[in-house]
C-alpha cells in the first residue's frame, strides 16, 4: 500500500519507521525542508518526497496525518475527499465544531477515518481488558491517572487536549461507558494562553475517574489505576506492568475490617503499540471497513476536553449533554 505520511517532526518519524516495517510505500510531505531530507536519510526516495501534500494525494491509497491539530480539519477534508482513508492523530480537530465538520465529511464520502488514541493498542490495555472482563476486581467504583511529567509543553493544544485525553478515551474503552459529566481545575502557568496543569473528574455514569495531566512534575508518569469492590488494579504504562490487588473491606460483628490479599505483578507482552495502531489502519483501508478508534470515539474524546474547560472556566460541573 502507498501511504502518504504528512509530517515527518519528532512523532511523525516514528511513524515512518512503523509503517516501513509494515510494507508500506512510504511518501513523505512536510513544509521544512531540514525534514524532507531527514525523510530521505531514514530511507524515503527522494522522488516521493513533497513540499505540498496535495502533490502526492493522486499516488497514495491512504493518508496518515501527524500535523498540528488546527490543520487536521482542511487536511483530513481534502483527503477523504480525494477518495484516501485518513489516520490522524489525537487530538480529532481543533475544537468539537470542527470535529463535527470531519465527522460529516466521513459519512459523506464513505472513507476511513482512524483517530490516533494510541492506548487503545498497549498491551497493558489488553492485560486490562482481560481483568475486567474476569471480574479480578469486581464492579469497578472509580479510577484515576496521570499522564504528567517535566517536558516541553506542546504548542498548538493545551495538555488536556493532547496529554489527558488519552485517558478520557481510555476508560471510555475500559469500561465500555460513554462519558456523562466533567468536573476540572485547569492552569495556564506558563502565560502561553494554553492550559499546562490539568485536573480533570470525569463520570461515566456510576463510576468516576480522576484524570491529572501536566508540564511539571519531576519525572514521567503513565500509570492509572481502577478501583473495585473486590480489588484494584495498578496499571504502569511505561514499565508494561500491572499489579492485581486482592483487597477489600469486610464486615463482621458491626465492625468494618480491611482484608488484604495477596498482590500479583503480570507484565504486559505485546508488539508495539503504534506499529498496532498503524497496522489496524491499513487493515482498515485495505477492507474499506471501521476502525476501532473511529471517527465518533475521536469527537467523543474531543468533547469530553471541551467540557473541561469549560467546567474550569465556569467553576462547576458540566454534562456533556451542553457540549451537545
């Protein structure tokens, strides 16, 4: 399959190892010109390497978008509409309006859309899914993660819409609910007129989880944890890891008591997950199917950020109902 990678920045040249590796035919768009020869040094023939995508739409079978978010809309538009399915990394769109725009364009064209919500395809995603699905922990009562440490802030989005959101859509996918309600603090220390410190309450129904996303922490941290009647499971994304907690209150002569069980540390073994998520897009393309990141689960994402902030900015809790 001919694929046209547009962007080859720092992510994008992930990107095009992953999908070299998967047979691929690999053409190269960006507007630097110190990245179009970083795209030819990593292996691209430097005929399938362009300044304007637009050059390259009637070469390719699909399109993979690793771009700022604000141009993800135009972009994504005039590639569905040139007939190519679409990957295009999280966040969806700009803003909801936007998304909903794309979402129009997917269902009038009849083309792939794959949304980059790349958890979805870790492994300790999959050892996750199992647990839950094996009641380890029983009926899950709440969850929290971090997506935070000390790094350089991204410039086009705010770090709930590129950090925290990985999340958002995660326990989504977790737990099999759609969010309902948003409750958020967010900061914007550095003065760039972008939030960099996020704390974030999300209710899928029943169930709540805290979400913390930010600039600042010493350190790097991927990690959640879900919370049951019966336990807890204790998720490291960056060690691959998760911890079984068998643990849980009791009572007995009208005393409540703490039972601690035993503690069960599994690595998560799986292939990588962005070479995953990539492979489940040319899978997608080629069958003219619907990825399991869709459209629909990038612009429900998109909103649950959009209800952050303006949770934050209003003081209280808001449904994504006002979101629409």
């Amino acid at each position: 399959m001919n694929v046209l990678l547009v962007g080859v920045g720092r992510w994008g040249e992930r990107h095009l190892r992953a999908l070299s590796e998967l047979g691929a035919t690999v053409w190269a768009c960006d507007v630097s010109p110190e990245r179009r020869a970083a795209a030819v040094e990593r292996g691209v023939d430097p005929s399938r390497v362009v300044a304007d995508f637009g050059a390259a739409l009637g070469h390719v079978d699909a399109v993979d978008i690793v771009t700022p978010a604000e141009t993800h809309l135009e972009m994504a538009t005039q590639c569905l509409s040139a007939g190519k399915g679409c990957f295009v990394e999280k966040p969806l769109t700009l803003t909801v309006a936007e998304g909903r725009r794309l979402a129009a364009a997917v269902a009038e064209t009849g083309r792939v859309l794959q949304v980059g919500h790349i958890f979805r395809f870790h492994p300790v995603t999959d050892l996750l899914s199992r647990c839950l699905a094996e009641s380890r922990v029983g009926p899950v009562r709440y969850a929290t993660a971090r997506f935070a440490g000390f790094k350089r802030p991204r410039t086009d989005v705010g770090v709930t819409q590129t950090d925290a959101i990985h999340f958002f859509d995660l326990f989504a996918h977790l737990l099999g609910r759609a969010p309902t309600a948003v409750t958020a603090t967010l900061r914007d220390y550095l003065g760039r007129g972008l939030d960099d410190l996020a704390f974030v309450t999300v209710e899928y129904g029943e169930v709540p989880a805290f979400v913390e996303a930010g600039y600042f922490v010493p350190g790097a941290h991927r990690d959640c944890l879900i919370v049951g009647e019966r336990g807890s499971l204790a998720a490291d994304f960056g060690r691959s890891v998760v911890t079984v907690f068998d643990q849980q209150h009791q009572r007995a002569g009208g005393q409540w008591a703490a039972r601690e069980g035993e503690q069960e540390e599994v690595k998560a073994a799986g292939e990588e997950p962005l070479r995953r998520e990539l492979e489940e897009f040319l899978d997608a393309v080629a069958g003219r199917r619907s990825p399991t990141v869709d459209v629909e689960a990038g612009l429900l994402a998109l909103r649950v950020v959009e209800a952050a902030q303006l949770s934050s900015r209003l003081g209280r809790r808001v449904t994504l109902d006002e979101i629409g």
